[in-house]
C-alpha cells in the first residue's frame, strides 16, 4: 500500500540578524548626528568668545591703550578658544585627584569634585600669568609667559573715526578673527560620511562697537 502524499513544509525564513543590521545603521546615524551636533556647538561657543574678545579689546581702545595692550586684551579673552596652552608646559594632577586616582574606587572623582571648589594647578599657573602677559612690552617676552595654539591665528581689526577733533567721541569697532581646526570635515557630514577633517578650518570672528573717549582726555602718541 502506498503511503499518502505529502506537500513539503516551507521551513520559516530565517530573520536572526536583521536586528544587528538595523541597529547598526542607527548607531551610525546616530553618531554623525552627534558629531555635527558637537562640531557645530564648538564652533557656536568659539564665535560667542570671540565676540567678547572684541568687546575687550575695544574697551582697552576706547580709554586709549596702544596697539599692542588692545592685542593682548583680546588674546588674554579668547582663552577659552585657543586651544592648547603650549606656555607654561602641562602643571600635573592636582594632588588630591592623584590620591583619589591611587584608591581606584570609582566615585572617589565625583566625591572630590562636589565637595572641593579648588583650581587646578594649570589654572592656578594660568592666572598668575595673566597679569606678568598683560604688562610685557613686546611679543617675545609675552611668548615665554603665556603662549596658545591658536593665538597666532587670532588678528584684530580696529576701525575708529579719522577726524577726531577732540570736542566729541567718535565711532570705535573691532572685529577678531581667527580660525579654527574642525574635528571632521562639515561637507563629509553633509553627505553622510564621517572624515576627518585633515587640516580643514574655518574662519570665525567677532565684533563689537563702541564709542572711543580717549581723543576727550588724551592726546594719542603711541599708537
């Protein structure tokens, strides 16, 4: 006797790795996201600087300070934007970080952080340079007290009123400019590629007006 016919069973199609693959993609997506977002919110703060950067260098202008006090003005401003500090060279951990480091318990850090409101020993350093830069007479001695990465990419343009009779305050503006290295490259992201940026910058600045008194009080020598 023959044995009934039987129809094949469809086995179930195999879907395991579908999962991994989609995830994948979003994680991508995602991290390109995160990068434009981080350049873009760098490049933000880094122009906000540099507008207050102009802010001071055109209060050093107005009360009459030479060319070379209105530099370092801006320079001493835009701190926060310029990089790395290449003078003085890294100060060290602070001591009680270190110690918190040697214990290797994980919110030893944490714990240090919200109960101290200590500087840091690069900070402290930092600070007491700022005013020996403010009072150097030339660009040599200011390099050897306190020196940037980005500080040679910094100018400062001044724009003041060429009838200054004396009697009334004219019209003072200042831009700051600099450029700045992007981590990656903006038209890669654009696109939806992830590139480093090898040597892409992009140029920011900064202004700010002001009325110039100094012409009211002082005759200008030194400029």
């Amino acid at each position: 006797m023959n044995a009934p016919h039987t129809e094949p069973r469809c086995r179930p199609f195999r879907r395991n790795g579908q999962a991994m693959i989609e995830s994948v993609f979003v994680i991508i997506l995602a991290c390109l996201c995160f990068l434009a977002i981080f350049q873009y919110a760098n490049l933000f703060s880094s122009k906000a600087i540099l507008s207050h950067a102009a802010a001071r260098a055109a209060r050093a202008r107005s009360v009459g300070f030479n060319e070379w006090m209105v530099r370092k003005s801006a320079r001493v401003a835009a701190i926060p934007a310029s990089g790395k500090r290449l003078t003085p060279a890294f100060a060290g951990i602070d001591p009680a970080i270190s110690a918190a480091l040697g214990r290797n318990r994980v919110g030893d850090i944490w714990d240090l952080a919200l109960r101290s409101s200590t500087r840091s020993p690069g900070t402290q350093l930092e600070l007491g340079r700022v005013p020996d830069y403010m009072d150097s007479v030339n660009n040599p001695t200011a390099e050897n007290l306190l020196n940037y990465e980005l500080w040679d990419a910094l100018s400062v343009d001044i724009k003041e009123s060429l009838d200054l009779d004396g009697t009334t305050p004219g019209t003072l503006r200042v831009t700051v400019r600099q450029r700045h290295p992007l981590l990656t490259s903006l038209a890669a992201l654009a696109e939806g590629e992830l590139r480093d940026a090898q040597g892409e910058d992009v140029a920011l600045e900064g202004f700010f007006s002001i009325e110039s008194h100094y012409p009211l009080y002082i005759e200008d020598m030194n400029w």
